[in-house]
C-alpha cells in the first residue's frame, strides 16, 4: 500500500517507490510513450532510472513527482509531477504520461486537475505552466479541458521522430483565473 496524496474518482496522486521503477522504465523506453517528451531519442538504462529516482527524491524542493494510481486496481498507471519549482515567484512546469493502455480514458484529465489542486491549494503556487509539441492533440486537450490556455509558440521547435520539426507550444494556467 502507498501513501495517497489527493484522491479523485478514478485515479489518484500516491507516493512512487522504488517498487515503482522498473515499470516507469518499461514505459519510458516505449518509442509510442516517449514520440512526445523531451528527448524521445533517449534509451534508459535500468539504473539511469535509479538515479533518477533519487535525484526527484533529493530535489523536492524543485520536484515533485507522484504516481498516478488507479482507484479500483491500485495500479501504477502512469506519472505526473511539476518541476522547475520556483517557490519564490510561485510557478512551476507540469508534466505527465501514462502507460499505453490507459490512454483515452480520462486518466490524465483528472490526475492534472489533482496536481492542480495540490500545486495551488497546498503548495502555495500561483502559476502553473507545459510545454506540449503541437501533433499532440491528446496532450493538448488534457490541457484544456483544465483550464490551461496557449501563451505562446516556439516555431518549428522540436523534432518528432516520423513528423520532423514542430512547434513547442506553452500553456498556462493562473491560480486566480
């Protein structure tokens, strides 16, 4: 059993562990999961995950990472955390995946409005922001669908490996709007 977070109706925010690892590892290097993350090149080791790991854990003042549960199974489903924290001008970057079977069915919609929730109601945030590549319009209406809106675009920014470059758009959303 893990620590929850926040629980919503389907999912929830919880505690990863160690037990966590290899299966973020599975899903990190699955080229569909990773076509829309920073580096969708990159190849992982098992222990370049460990090290990840700890360096989340040892940095959470500028991270925090949480698991995303399924409520009826207890299973890992997928990962969402902020990053970049900066607790003196309030804002902090967004991101998240899920593992390929759980795409489409609300999963993502509902674990971003809880680490909403977490990043303003108790973390004290004020702004939150993503950078999200324009071919995905799955990760795009997530961000919507909570309220984000596009503050800007970096043209031809990124390459995705099959399309080529695109643009980066980045999306915010302010605490009192």
């Amino acid at each position: 059993m893990r620590p929850v977070i926040l629980r919503g109706k389907a999912v929830s925010l919880g505690v990863l562990t160690r037990d966590d690892l290899r299966r973020l590892w599975e899903w990190y290097n699955d080229r569909s999961i990773q076509l829309f993350l920073q580096r969708p090149w990159e190849v992982l080791t098992y222990e370049d995950e460990v090290e990840w790991y700890e360096r989340v854990r040892r940095n959470s003042e500028r991270e925090r990472v949480f698991g995303i549960i399924e409520n009826p199974t207890q299973d890992l489903v997928g990962v969402i955390g902020l990053s970049k924290i900066d607790p003196w001008d309030g804002h902090a970057e967004v991101g998240y995946y899920l593992s390929k079977e759980h795409w489409g069915q609300g999963y993502a919609r509902e674990a971003l409005s809880l680490i909403i929730t977490y990043a303003f109601d108790w973390m004290n945030l004020r702004k939150l922001y993503a950078n999200v590549y324009e071919p995905n319009e799955a990760s795009i209406r997530v961000l919507e669908a909570n309220g984000f809106r596009l503050a800007g675009r970096f043209r031809r920014h990124h390459h995705v490996p099959g399309t080529g470059y695109v643009d980066m758009l980045v999306y915010e959303l302010l605490r009192d709007e």
